[in-house]
C-alpha cells in the first residue's frame, strides 16, 4: 500500500458509528466490498492544487461496516435545487431504492421546489412511494421541482427539526451545496444529528475535485447533434454561418468538448481564453476568411464567453436571486455583431443562430449519466447513514470520493488555456490560439 505523502482530507461525522450495516447491504455486497476509511482517493497531479501544493487524499466512497443510525429508524429527505439537467430523477430513484430496499428506512420524503419547500411559504413535502418514483427514471426534469433563490437558513434548519428528518440529501450545484453547508453547520451548531449530503448536479461539469457531474455528458450528445444542424444549415445557405449558444457561465467544458465530439466548429469561445472582434485575429476576420475560402462557417460560444465586450462588463447586471452574477448575452450579441459586419463590408452573411439551452436541460439522462447517476445516489446514502456530514460525493480518478462541501464550493473548475482540452480544440477547430 502506498504511503501518503500529502494531506489526509477528513470527513465531518456527527460521532461514532456502532450499528452494523443492514444485512441487505452486507449480504449483497459482501465483506469484501465494504469500505474500509483507511482507504483513500488519491487528487491527481495534474489537478488544480491548493497553493501550498500539498497533496490530497480524500476518502473513499461506498457503504460502511457500521452505522451511525439505525436505518429503521431514521426518516430521510431529498430536495432538488437550482436549474433542471439531465439526471434529477434517476438520482430521487436511485436515493429512495437504497434507502428504503437495501437499508430498511421507512419514510422518504420528497422537499418539493428546492429550498422553497422548507420554508413557510413553500408547499409541504410529499412521500415518496414505489409507484411514484418506479418509472422516473425515463423522465426529464424533477418530480420534486426546483427553485433558485436564497432562503432562512435557521428556518430551513427549524423544518427539517420539525419533520423529524434524519438525513437530508441536496442534489444541485456549488449554489445549492453552500445552502446545504449552511444549512448543517446551523443544526450542528444547536447540537442536533441530522446528516447532509450533497450530490453534485451542475450540467456545466465545473465543481472542484469531481471529474464529471452528472448531466454533462447527455449536455454533449444534445449539443453535438444541434451543431451538426448548425453545420447542416451553414452549408446550405449562402455565406451561411451557424452560431450555436451553450451553457457554461465560468467554465466552457461543453463547448469544448461538443466541439470534439462534433468535429464541424470553426470557432470555439469560452469563458477561460478572452478573444476580441476586431483585428486581424480578431472573431470577425476570422470569419471573414473562411466565409471566403469555404463559403461557410460555424462558431460555438459558451453563455459567459466575451463578457468583458459589453459596456461595465457583468458587474454592471448585479446577480440573481441564487447569488450567481448575471451575464449579458454573448449570443444575440454575436449575431447581431456579426450580421452588422458583413453587411457593412458589403458581403452579407446568412447567419443561422441557436440556443438549445432548455431542451438540454430538460432531456432525460442518457446511459452514461443515468448509470453515474445511480452511483452518486447510492454513494449518497452510504455516507448519510454512517454519520457523515457536510460532505459531497463525486467520482475522483473515476473513483467514488467523499469530499467536504467547504473544499467543493471553495472555486471553479475550469479548462485550462494551455492545458489538453483547449490544446485539442484549436487542433480541431484551426482557430488561432487566441483571438485577443
């Protein structure tokens, strides 16, 4: 085994586990598939590290010996947060089926619209039954519902007191995890055992230690068919260009890698490599020269590309009721931008612009993402019952890991400019390394 040479990352736990696993779990998967903690995830390398440079070492994901409740007797709750993404209701089914078939939990309920649903204002919870999560799975969107927004930490903590909740499980991004962290640390503080988990949905694949969300790769498959129409309508028209607008606020891992996988992109904008309009390498001449040598073109830009274009940047816009700073739209920036150009040098462009945001969001989860899906839910549900806390599962080295919510939200993920992703998209898209 090799030594640890960095630093051993510790999981918050509300005190010692002294319940043996549920003879379901143990029967089916075996002592030999219990998790020892001991047992860690290495960060790789070549991750972001810390500025000290340390290494981390996370602990491994799965079900434990012992438990710090007895299933039997807790009641459990999963709440769904933030914008929709391919996957929410495989991770409620996954989340309820472990709970209640392999550990025995009794109830199960469902927090409806986010946050919302712990508050006054929000409607009550539902309980979660067989037949109502059964056929799921084949659906887009959230059973539960979804709501932004920041709502009474100490009220959301009195309801799930009140409730008798056990365990709470917050599936959403890093605005949803610091909720949940506020939320745990607001029960801690007044002495109760209620476990939060968080399980990481952000469709723009960019929370910290966790090598992919789950959403992501069904955002792939959706965008990569929308650019081969991009590209099928460029090449139909004359001069014609496809603009074709993707998520990704700070990170452009969805532009990136639909590029990849489309191989049709003549430009490719993201947050992470600021690019100009005019100039000799600017977006515009670029353009420019391939609408002349090739007579059509197609340009994929992620939603927060380009915000320093506009007048005051996106300080000027203030942010959402979630916290998140809002954006200008780079899209309909872009086509009207580009339109103008061409028409102004007298060599009109017939420019095709989509925006396939929501029928991303709302597409139900293929295979890759449903079988993640599962993994994260059940993972979820391991570290609940044994007593841990404020704590995110992901997948690490293709690994389950458990990481602190507090190391999760700490920054964005995002592609780095010099790093294999961009490197392999300017190799596909022949765009010059930067347009700025």
């Amino acid at each position: 085994m090799i030594e640890p040479t960095g630093r051993l990352v510790e999981i918050e736990r509300l005190g010692p586990a002294t319940f043996p696993t549920n003879w379901r779990v143990a029967r089916r998967a075996g002592d030999w598939s219990l998790v020892d903690p001991a047992v860690r995830v290495r960060v790789r390398a070549d991750w972001p590290l810390p500025p000290d440079h340390e290494e981390l070492w996370f602990e491994r994901a799965g079900p434990r010996r012992w438990l710090r409740f007895d299933p039997t007797q807790t009641k459990a709750a999963i709440v769904t947060c933030g914008g929709l993404c391919p996957g929410l209701n495989n991770v409620i089914r996954s989340v309820y089926l472990e709970l209640t078939r392999n550990y025995g939990v009794p109830t199960v309920l469902g927090i409806r619209h986010g946050y919302l649903g712990l508050t006054a204002e929000g409607p009550p919870p539902e309980v979660l039954t067989m037949e109502r999560v059964g056929p799921i799975h084949r659906m887009g969107g959230t059973i539960l519902g979804s709501s932004r927004g920041q709502r009474d930490t100490a009220e959301m903590a009195a309801t799930l007191e009140r409730l008798g909740i056990t365990m709470l499980f917050c599936v959403g991004g890093d605005g949803t995890q610091r909720g949940a962290l506020a939320i745990g640390r607001e029960i801690r503080a007044h002495g109760k055992e209620i476990a939060v988990v968080g399980i990481p949905k952000t469709i723009d694949n960019d929370l910290m230690y966790t090598d992919r969300t789950f959403g992501f790769d069904t955002a792939i498959q959706i965008a990569h068919q929308v650019i081969q129409v991009a590209h099928t309508e460029a090449k139909a028209g004359v001069r014609g260009i496809g603009l074709v607008k993707l998520m990704g606020r700070d990170s452009g891992f969805i532009a990136a890698m639909a590029t990849l996988a489309c191989q049709e992109v003549n430009v490719t904008l993201i947050p992470e490599v600021p690019f100009r309009l005019e100039g000799e390498e600017g977006l515009l001449a670029v353009l420019e020269r391939r609408l002349d040598q090739r007579g059509h073109a197609v340009v994929v830009v992620a939603e927060g590309a380009g915000q320093d274009l506009f007048e005051g940047g996106p300080e000027a816009l203030g942010f959402d009721a979630s916290g998140n700073r809002r954006y200008h739209d780079i899209g309909l920036f872009l086509k009207e931008r580009i339109t103008d150009h061409f028409k102004a040098i007298g060599k009109p462009a017939d420019l095709k612009y989509l925006d396939p945001s929501y029928i991303i969001r709302s597409t139900p989860a293929i295979c890759t993402d449903s079988a993640l899906c599962d993994q994260l839910g059940r993972d979820a549900v391991h570290a609940a019952l044994a007593g841990m806390t404020n704590v995110v599962v992901t997948r690490l080295n293709n690994l389950p890991a458990l990481v602190p919510m507090e190391m999760t939200v700490s920054r964005k993920r995002v592609i780095d400019p010099q790093g294999p992703i961009w490197t392999s998209v300017l190799a596909a898209t022949g765009q010059p390394p930067l347009l700025r």
